[in-house]
C-alpha cells in the first residue's frame, strides 16, 4: 500500500488546508485591523499637524507684535521722540508768550490802519 491513498493521508492534508486557511483568515483580519489603526493614527496626526500649523502662526505673529514693540521703545527712538515732544513744548510755550504780547498789545482791539476809516 505504498503509493496508495489512504485516509490517514486526506485527513492530513485536510487537516494542513484547514490550519492555513484559518492562518490566512487570522491574518487578513490582523492586516485589516492594522490598516484601521494606520487610518485612525493618520487623521490624529493630520489634526496635530494642523495645530502645529496654528500655534506656529500665531507664535510668528507674536514675534512680529513683540519685534515691532522692541522697535518702538528702543532708546534712540524713545530719545528722538522726548526731543521732538520738549521742543514742540518750548514752541507752544512760545507761541503762547507772542499770542499773549500780541493781545496785550492791540488789548482787544485793532487799531486803525491807515487808509481805513476807524477800527471796529
């Protein structure tokens, strides 16, 4: 019975199809449940990604408000800007002293001009 079928032999052979085919059901399910997870780790990273993005902009905006602040109160600009205001005070003071000269001067009113009438 050498080289002859017998059922010692089918039920083997069966029993070999049978083990690989639950092995291959067993992986497809592991390859398919490991293909949900890559999707869901994909769209978490997505939305990281996107906040990353966010706090990037407005870390850069931060920077820029903070550089244009630095850049105002630097010492030679707020230098420039106390001359500008003590001169434009020593103007107005002076203004201020010829107005006063001016009024005390015509004391309310005009005086005549000449080739004119009367002041009113």
């Amino acid at each position: 019975m050498e080289g002859a079928i017998d059922i010692r032999l089918i039920v083997t052979l069966g029993g070999i199809l049978f083990s690989v085919a639950g092995a291959a059901a067993v992986g497809k399910m592991q390859i398919k449940t490991i293909i949900d997870q890559l999707s869901d780790l994909e769209k978490r990273l997505r939305v990281i990604d996107m906040r990353a993005d966010k706090l990037e902009t407005v870390t850069e905006t931060h920077e820029q408000r903070i550089s244009i602040l630095a850049k105002m109160s630097s010492p030679e600009n707020l230098r420039r800007d106390h001359m500008d205001t003590a001169r434009m005070m020593s103007d107005i003071a002076n203004l201020r002293d010829a107005t006063e000269a001016l009024r005390k001067m015509h004391n309310g009113v005009h005086p005549p001009v000449s080739n004119e009438r009367a002041a009113k």
